[in-house]
C-alpha cells in the first residue's frame, strides 16, 4: 500500500510540472520560426520606424526575422483585433502605444478590451510631444500664448490629426487644464494637418516629436514647449509645458504586447531581450534620431504605464466628449 501511495504522489507531482516543463521548452526554442511584429499604422511613418528597431534588434538576438507587418485602420484597431486572436505563443505580436490607450474609452464597442486581452511586454520609447505654433503667431513663451489666445480666441485654430488622436486629446486636456475656448480642426493625417499649421490654416498644434523637429529646426514652426514633465535633449532649451500649465503631463508611450496567455517565459525573454537593447549606444542614437526616449522596465512596469495612461486619456475623452469619427 505504501508503495502504491508512493507511485501516486510522484504521478501527480511529475503530471503538476508538465505545464512549467512544456513552458521552459517553449522559452528554450523561442523563437522557432519568423515573428509577426504587426503594426497598425502605415509604412513609413514612426510607428513603423519604431518597430522597425525593435524588431531588428530582437531579431539580432533570438536568431530569428522578426518581420513587420502593417494592418492600418481605424486608430490601429484592426492590427489590434488581429493580435488578440492569435495564438498565445509569442508567434504574434503588436506594437502597442497611445491609440490603445485613447481607444478604450474613444471605442466602446471594440471586440476586445486591451489590458485583459493583451499582456504588455516591453516599452520601447517614450515621446513627447511638441507645442508648435505658426511663426505669424505673436507668442514666444506658453504664457504669452495662452494670454493671446484668452484675449484673441478667434484667431488661434488648433490643428489636429483626427478625432481621439495623440495631437487632439493632448489639446483638449490643454483646453480643460487652462479654460481655454479654442476651435479644433481635424485634418486627414499628420501631413495635412502639419502643412496646415505651416501654411497658417491653423495656428497652433501638438505635434510628436518626430514629426515636428525637422520644421522648427528648418524655422517654419516655433516651439513653445514639450509635453513632457522635463526637457528633451532634442530640443535643448525648450520648457516642459507644466512650467507654465501645472499638471499639464502628455506623452506618446510605445512597446510591445502579446496576446493574453502567453507563456510567462517567452514574455520574460522578449522583455530582457528589449532590455539588453537600453544598454547599447547604437540603439540609444537610434531611439535619440526618433525624438524619444529608451523606455525601460519590466513587462508588469509596462502595463502598470499602460494602466495609467487609458485611465488619463478616458477621463479627457469623456470630458471633452470626443466620439471618433
């Protein structure tokens, strides 16, 4: 009897390890074969450029291509929804950042809700934006802009690059920080709406820092102030807008997500991998080229960050009442 007791608890306790056993061979083989890296946005712009480096390095270091695959549509929805049902087996995954944030609370019929459905593994960069305005605008300094505009409300039409976007919601929350009054209007993209306020169509917009360093280094758009609570290094001597608008904290946090269920082990190895990349000057300048800021951390720092920003991001939503378009 004893014996048989004894073969029963060591069939249990080798049957209870099996899933930790099949879950380190899993992390020991991972990669096995390409990895989708999907994006959803278009190629090109810095989503792509983004995971363009990640999935570089991460493919330099695991031995296999971690190939990108671009699913724009519907504020990075559909790239989104894709992921969620795939595999849990780290085969698929998503560059996640702001549109996931702002879409929970812009899209309340999506058929997934990120943070349950989607496990964040890694930030990437953190990126300011930038408070630019069209050099007619009689204001050198927020202040003296936030007093032109009180005074002059009529005259300063805010660029935006559609309803729920980085560029709209940063100013509304500028809008309900501040008491301000002031016309939004939407353009088809970053590049309507970035030539708009160079032509002087609109006077004012939050720009991310990739997209709006090259005008004002070139001096067709003047920089007031970054969205982040310090300077940024890119452009040196430019204030953080909570110098003058306290509280005022905004910024483009991008990494990468997996979906729901994914063995711990493979989240583990893709986020020390990314981690690896934050200690390396090659990946540093290129990360600096972007305008934004190795984002580093563990994967529970990631979606702790992720938390965060859905929750700022829905109250300004509901505030302003934006719907998307």
């Amino acid at each position: 009897m004893p014996s048989t007791r004894r073969r029963f608890l060591t069939l249990a306790a080798s049957t209870a390890l099996v899933p930790s056993v099949l879950n380190m061979a899993n992390a020991q083989t991972y990669p096995a074969k390409p990895v989708r890296f999907v994006v959803g946005f278009p190629a090109g712009g810095p989503n792509s450029i983004l995971a363009g480096l990640a999935g570089d390095w991460l493919a330099a270091k695991l031995g296999q291509p971690f190939q990108i695959v671009h699913k724009p549509g519907k504020s990075g929805n559909i790239a989104t929804a894709e992921v969620v049902r795939a595999a849990p087996d780290g085969d698929t995954i998503l560059l996640g950042g702001p549109a996931n944030a702002i879409g929970a609370s812009l899209y309340p019929d999506l058929p997934y809700v990120f943070l349950r459905d989607m496990q964040p593994v890694a930030g990437i960069t953190r990126e300011a934006l930038v408070l630019v305005v069209n050099p007619g605008v009689p204001a050198k300094t927020v202040p003296e802009l936030l007093a032109y505009a009180k005074a002059n409300p009529a005259a300063i039409k805010i660029a935006s690059t559609g309803s729920g976007s980085a560029p709209h919601v940063t100013a509304e929350l500028l809008k309900q920080l501040t008491g301000l009054n002031l016309e939004v209007v939407h353009y088809a993209g970053g590049g309507p709406a970035l030539n708009a306020i160079i032509n002087g169509e609109a006077q004012m917009m939050f720009e991310p820092m990739s997209a709006s360093i090259i005008p004002v280094r070139a001096g067709k758009l003047r920089a007031l102030a970054v969205t982040t609570t310090t300077p940024s290094s890119a452009l040196p001597g430019i204030p953080p807008m909570t110098a003058a608008v306290p509280g005022y904290d905004a910024s483009a946090a991008t990494g990468i997500a997996v979906p729901k269920g994914t063995p711990t082990e493979i989240v583990e190895l893709l986020n020390k991998t990314m981690q690896l990349a934050f200690n390396d000057a090659g990946f540093q300048a290129k990360v600096a080229e972007t305008g934004g800021a190795p984002l580093p951390g563990s994967s529970a720092d990631f979606a702790k960050l992720m938390a965060a920003e859905t929750e700022k991001w829905g109250n300004v939503v509901k505030t302003a009442a934006i719907k998307a378009e």
